[in-house]
C-alpha cells in the first residue's frame, strides 16, 4: 500500500472514531425523546440497508429478500429468549450465527445465477419464511406477531440500557460505524479487491487462481451477518417483531435506502436509511404517501443519479476541491 | 520435476456428431516452447480450452509434471502453476494497469509485477485505466496477466491476434526472452506464421480435430502434408 | 374432490391470464415488469368504480380499455428508454413504479378491503353429472383457455403475430428487416397489461380488493413464469394451472406450508433449469 493509502486508511480509522465518541456523547444534547427514538431505530434500518448495500457493491447482485436475514435475527432472538434459558451471548451468537450459516449455504447455491434470475431466487426464500412465520400461529404468533420480554440481566448489565434510547442509540450507533468502518477496510484488501474484480471479468479471476463462487458466497455471509445484527439489535430495543420484517416488499425499501444513498459508497446504504428517517418524519402528514415518495426517489436516482446521495456529495465535493474543470 | 510439463493424452470433445478434437496426443518437455497451428476449425482453441479447463465435457487425460488433472477447475490448475492468456482479450477495464497485476499476484512471495511490465514495456502505461489502452497494449496486458507469478505452464491463444505486423514480432520477441529467462514451457496457438517460425522450438500441426504431425520449424515448413491441408481448405 | 380440482382450475385460469402478459413483455422488452402486479391490481379497481356505475361488463371493457392504454405509456415511457441499459434497472423503476401505484391505490380506494358481486348473468351454478358449480367460476376456466387459444392463433396466423415472434427472437434482425420494432413491441405491451387489467376485473368478485393485492399476486406470477419457462407460451399455461392446483390444494389439505411449495418449486426450477420446464421451441 503507497503512502498515500495508508495514510487515507489512518484518517478513515479517525474518523470512525470521532464519530463513535460522537454517538456515545449524542444522547446528552437537548434533541428530545422522540429525536432519539428516532434515530435509534434509524440506526437498526442504516444496518440493515448497509447489508443489502454491500451485496450491490461487491457483486452487482440486487436482492429482494435480505430483509430474511434481519427478521430471522430478530426472530430467533425472540424466540430463544422466550422458549429457552440460554446464556445471552450464546442466544446472540446463534441469531446472528444461524442466519449467517443459512446465508452462506444460500449463496452457494443461489450466487450461481446473476442479475433478474438472482433477484427471484432472494424473493422466492424470502416468501418462503414469511409464509411460514406467518402461517405457523403455533411458532411465532403469526401475524399478531410476537412480543418478548427480556431478562433483567444480560451480560452483566440491567437490559433496560437496551430499551431506553439514549443508551441503545449509543450502542448501536458505535457498532454500525465498526460495521462500516470494517466494510472499507475489506474493500480496500486484497480479497475485497478481488470481489470487486469479480464484477468486471469473472472469468479471468478464476483464471488467476480463485474460486469466484467461494468468495462471492463469503460476501453473501457477510451481509447476511449484518442483517441479522441489525434483527438482533431491533428485537433488543422493540422487545417485539411481527412477520412483515420478513416480507419482500420489506426488503425492497432498504434497497431503495441503499441505492437512493448511494450503493458504490460503503456509507452510501445507511446514509439513505438516515436521509429516508429524517425525511419521512420531518414531513409529518405526508407521510400517508411515504411509499410514493420512495418510489419516485428510487426511479429519479436509479435513472438519473445512479450514484446515489453519497456520490453526488462526492462530485460536489470534489467540484469545491479542483475546481469545476474537469470534474463530471 | 518431470521431463515432460504438459502431456494431452487421447483428447477429444464431440458437439453432438461434430468432433472438434478426436484423439489428440501432445507431449511437451519442460523448458519448451510449442507451436499450435492449423487451418481455421482446426480446432486449436478448443484444445486449449480443454488443456486449461475452461471446456468441461471433454474425454481424454491432462497431466501436468505427471499430475493428472483433467478433473481439476481452472483456479485449481492456475494454482499448480497452468496459466493461459486468451484470444478475445480477458482483462479488468476499470482498473489500472498497475492495480490488476497486483491484484493477479497472490500467494507467491515474489512479486513480479515490475519485471512483467518492463519486459512487456508497460511501464509507462502503468497508471492508466485499461480501458483507455490501445488494443496493442491491452493484448499485452491480457498476456502480462497470465505471467504473473511466474507459471510453469503457459497457454497463449493467439496473442497477436489483431495485432500489426510490427506489432507482433515485437510482441513475440519479448516473449521468447521472458519465457526462456523463466523457463517457462509455452503452448502457444497463433495464425501468424512469422510469429511462430520465430519463437517456437517445435510445431504441433492440427487439422480438422486431429494432430496431423509434429517437428521443428524445418520440418513442418517444408511439409508436404502441411501445405496440403492449408492449401486444400483455400481450394475447396 | 372434482370441486378442489376445478378451483384449481380457475385460480390457474387467472394465473394464466395475468403471467401471460408478464411473458408477453419479457418475450418482447427482455425485461421483467416488477409492476406487473399493480396492473392487475389497478385493472380491479378501475373495474370495481366503473361497476359501481353502469355495471361488470362495462367495468371490464373500461378496465381493459385503460390498462391497454397504460401499457402503451409504460412502454414508451420505460421500457423503450431503458431498453440498452442493464435489465436490472428496469426491474428497479418498475418496483418503483409499483410503489407509487400502491400508494395511488391507497389514496383513490382507501385501505379497506372492498369486495365486487358476481354479475347477475353468472351467478348461478351449473348443473352436470349431479355436480352442481358456479357459473361464474366456470365462466373464469373458458376464458383462459379461449385466451390461451386466441393468443396461440393470433401469434401463428396474423402477420402482427409473425412479427411478434420474430421480435421475440431476435429484435435486432427483424428491426432491419423493415418491421417497426418500437410499435411491435408497444401493441405487445398494451395487450399484456390489458391482460394484467383483465385477470383483475375477472378475479375480483373472487378475491378482496386491496392495494397490497398486486404484490401478492406478482410472486406467484413469477413462479408461474419461471416454472414455465420465459420463452414459452405453452409452458405458461401448464406452469400456471400446475401452481394454480397446488395454492388450492395446499390450503385445503397441508395450510401451514402450502404456501411455500410453490417457492420450493421456483427455487429448484431456476437451480437447474433456469429456462423453466418446459423446454424452448414448444412455442
């Protein structure tokens, strides 16, 4: 790695840092309950979209169904909590471990296909598990949905720092910016290169020594990995999921945050999340019309700026740095 | 290591009725370097698409240094040191030059990017985006990523293909050097004649699926059988 | 248990007529319409207001009538423009498109779910062989298949049809070939949504009406599409009466995961024969 590089990379360390210094400081402004509530939940929906993000990114796959990942995280937190007496961090580490496993077993047999063809297959698994949460009253409560109430203790804590937003906020904020921060870190890396390669000449990467289908099914987990954290952060704080977490049309709105943000940029996805929050709240009564909205964002951006937010704050950056010469 | 790098043992591939190989033998000692040629559908990429594993449904055996490995994925032959470059240029056209012969290079501690692009004198091309490179220069490209890592066996598919004349032999000289200095065994495919009378050590002629004969630069230039077969197919 | 089997029929019969579309445009454009669903959605509406007014049958001629009409939009509006980029792009504006229509849906109707009478001439049922069943269910059977024949004729005999499947196969050749690809391809999408518009009016007094109804329904249109084949007209019709059987069987005898067969199907289908079923050529 030049000098240059690294010392991007030492910046981009930093500022990841400032900004999780920054998230546990937040909650001691005067922006007022509701704010906070606000951006908490916002924080789960960053994650969730970065996970759909990253798979656009690095594969140029588009999926309709990852929103499986983030309710099958929340799912199986609520019902191990309710059913069983495991230990938190085993019943953490099997909501985000049981969705990765399934995820990277998908992948293997789903990453063989690429463009519309991909995008069915997500959909269809999707349905699969929304149909069946949904069905099975018996399971999960069906579309009731389900409440769960967590124990007094975990990990040592009282759980209520993971139901009182200033406190949640604070932990989920510093873990998505570790999830982004990690996500530039691997696209920069040798292997996160070789993904990307992917995109351009998959034929010659296996030509050069790899096996393409391995490495895309590694992202694939990945962004499963994230996505159920997000679920499992989620169920946390709501102490209650319901199946529409596991619809597809679910799975579309974080594609749309994530391409409206931006999916080329690794904090493209969640700064879509955070812009559709804010937005959505801000707007107040036109929020009946919320999904046209999105909507038309997303054909504005998709046909228009497929660069998303993110990349149009780069070229206007860029514009203010060099000067409008020769900058796009 | 084994006498002989490269060995194609009864190779055929059928379409249907069609047989694009029938029963191909080919042997190639180590240090070689081995011309292919025949008339078009001869079926010579289709051998080196057998020979590197980007053809699945072939019969036959591949053995590399005495190691059979016709069941092998292409990664997996790459990683056992069979490298090809490819007629329809195969590179990264987002990426700089630089950038994809680093990336290219991997578990070999010896990094030979530098040495690929003074041989191939992409060196001063060596931050520009592929995309923008000539087609003379993105040929080169294509080739220089089949060398990195230094490969023990090398399959070139017409690596002058679009080239000019010029071009070419220039092309060809850079190769011979680099390949001799590395001792590299080559199976290289080409329909410039020039280019293959002035690298190769021997020729392997193919016509219609199978092998029609095999010798030096002499003997296949002077080659009565040779001239027929090139000289039937134009008049027929 | 004939009963079970002729409501597999008609839910088949429906899901003919809409995937047909689906087909139809993707035959055409290459691309898949994620708004396919909203369509059939927007079809049963229209229908539903102009029924509350003079009528079902003046309701379906009025449905089919302005989905034809959006189609010809939607094509020149979308699928022309996008036609050389990435297909993927139009599935992304068309899920867009789907958002919106849904949200306009919402606005217009209402969330309540509304419900559309079986018209008067075909509410009765129909007496054979000591079986006694609704006319109108009946009614939805005939039609697919008229449907099925109709399109089969009109694609083999009218000079329109031959550009059709010519387009179909190769729309840069048949373009220098003289034929108007543009207009071919805006005629095929008008008739594929108005089929969308269609299914909608005719499934109405069947189903509830509400706005999520076209989502619903778009998956298992494309399970039909894929398990079909999406190249092959013939195989939409057994893909869609196979699926058409196992949703109603299913939810009669095995309800807890009926609903997830035909995914399961869909799954495997696009594993090892991403071409559907049904292999190319039966056309």
């Amino acid at each position: 790695m030049s000098i240059q590089s690294s010392m991007k990379t030492t910046l981009i360390c930093v500022l990841a840092l400032s900004s999780m210094i920054g998230g546990i400081l937040v909650p001691f402004l005067p922006i007022g309950p509701v704010n906070l509530t606000l951006i908490t939940q916002g924080t789960f929906t960053a994650i969730m979209a970065t996970s759909v993000g990253l798979l656009i990114h690095q594969c140029g796959l588009i999926s309709f169904g990852h929103a499986t990942f983030f309710g099958l995280g929340a799912y199986i937190t609520a019902l191990l909590l309710k059913n069983t007496t495991l230990h938190f961090t085993l019943i953490v580490a099997l909501a985000i471990g049981l969705p990765t496993l399934f995820g990277f077993l998908m992948a293997l047999v789903v990453v063989r296909q690429t463009g519309v063809a991909f995008s069915m297959l997500t959909l269809a698994v999707a349905q699969v598990f929304h149909e069946v949460i949904l069905k099975w009253r018996n399971l999960a409560g069906g579309d009731d949905g389900m409440s769960v109430q967590l124990p007094k203790i975990l990990l040592g804590f009282d759980s209520l720092i993971f139901q009182t937003a200033s406190t949640m906020f604070s932990i989920s904020w510093c873990l998505l910016t570790a999830i982004l921060l990690g996500l530039y870190l691997f696209n920069q890396s040798r292997w996160g290169r070789l993904v990307f390669a992917i995109r351009d000449n998959e034929e010659r990467v296996r030509f050069l020594g790899h096996d393409t289908l391995l490495l895309r099914a590694f992202v694939f987990s990945l962004s499963s990995a994230i996505g159920a954290l997000g679920g499992v952060l989620f169920l946390l704080y709501n102490a209650y999921v319901s199946p529409e977490l596991l619809h597809w049309t679910y799975s579309g709105f974080a594609l749309v945050m994530a391409i409206v943000g931006g999916a080329e940029f690794v904090l493209g996805p969640a700064l879509g999340a955070m812009v559709f929050l804010f937005t959505k709240d801000a707007m107040g009564d036109i929020t009946e019309h919320w999904q046209a909205i999105m909507g038309v964002t997303l054909i504005v951006i998709t046909v228009w700026r497929p660069a998303g937010l993110a990349g149009i704050a780069e070229t206007q950056f860029k514009k203010f740095k060099w000067g409008r010469r020769d900058v796009q | 290591m084994n006498p002989v790098a490269l060995q194609g043992i009864k190779l055929t591939r059928q379409f249907g009725g069609f047989f694009a190989l029938r029963d191909v033998d080919i042997s190639i000692p180590a240090g070689e370097i081995r011309g292919l040629i025949g008339p078009n559908g001869a079926g010579k990429s289709t051998l080196i698409d057998v020979l590197s594993g980007r053809s699945t449904r072939s019969q036959g055996s591949v053995l590399m240094d005495g190691q059979e490995i016709h069941q092998c994925t292409p990664q997996e032959r790459r990683r056992l040191g069979l490298a090809r470059s490819f007629q329809r240029t195969s590179i990264f056209t987002t990426r700089t030059v630089r950038d994809q012969l680093e990336l290219a290079s991997h578990w070999k501690n010896d990094d030979n990017v530098q040495e690929v692009m003074d041989h191939l004198d992409l060196k001063q091309h060596q931050n520009q985006v592929a995309n923008h490179l000539s087609y003379g220069h993105q040929r080169r490209l294509d080739l220089a990523l089949a060398l990195i890592g230094k490969p023990q066996v090398l399959l070139l598919d017409e690596p002058a293909a679009g080239l000019t004349m010029q071009e070419s032999l220039r092309l060809a000289q850079l190769l011979r050097d680099l390949v001799k200095r590395w001792q590299i065994t080559v199976l290289l495919v080409e329909h410039d004649m020039d280019v293959v009378f002035t690298v190769c050590d021997r020729i392997t002629v193919l016509n219609l699926g199978e092998v029609l004969m095999e010798g030096t630069v002499d003997e296949v230039r002077s080659s009565s059988l040779v001239i027929s077969a090139y000289l039937g197919r134009n008049a027929a | 248990m004939l009963i079970q089997l002729l409501n597999g029929f008609v839910y088949g019969g429906l899901l003919y007529v809409l995937s047909v579309g689906l087909v139809l445009i993707f035959g055409l454009r290459r691309v898949v319409n994620f708004a396919h669903g909203s369509l059939f959605m927007l079809g049963a509406y229209i229908g539903y207001s102009v029924a509350q007014l003079a009528g079902f049958f003046p309701g379906l001629l009025a449905s089919i009538t302005c989905m034809a009409i959006f189609g010809i939009i939607l094509d020149v509006g979308i699928f022309r423009p996008l036609q050389k980029q990435d297909p993927l792009l139009t599935v992304l504006v068309t899920f867009g498109l789907l958002l919106i229509l849904e949200d306009l849906a919402r606005t217009v109707w209402g969330k309540d779910f509304l419900s559309v009478q079986v018209p008067p001439l075909l509410s009765g049922n129909v007496e054979w062989l000591g079986l006694s069943y609704p006319s109108y269910r009946l009614m939805v059977i005939v039609l697919s298949i008229s449907i099925m024949l109709a399109l089969s004729l009109w694609l083999k005999k009218s000079a329109i049809g031959l550009h059709v499947r010519a387009s179909s196969a190769d729309a840069l050749t048949t373009g220098m070939l003289g034929v108007n690809t543009d207009f071919v391809s805006a005629v095929v999408v008008g008739i594929g949504a108005a089929l969308a518009g269609m299914a909608g009016v005719v499934a109405s007094p069947l189903m509830v009406l509400s706005p999520s109804m076209g989502s619903y329904i778009l998956v298992e249109c494309f399970i039909v599409v894929v398990v079909g084949g999406l190249s092959s007209f013939t195989g939409t019709f057994v893909a869609a009466m196979l699926i058409g059987q196992i949703h109603n069987l299913g939810i009669v005898y095995i309800p807890e995961i009926s609903s997830a067969i035909p995914f399961l199907l869909m799954f495997a289908v696009l594993i090892w024969r991403p071409g559907g079923l049904i292999v190319k050529g039966a056309q």
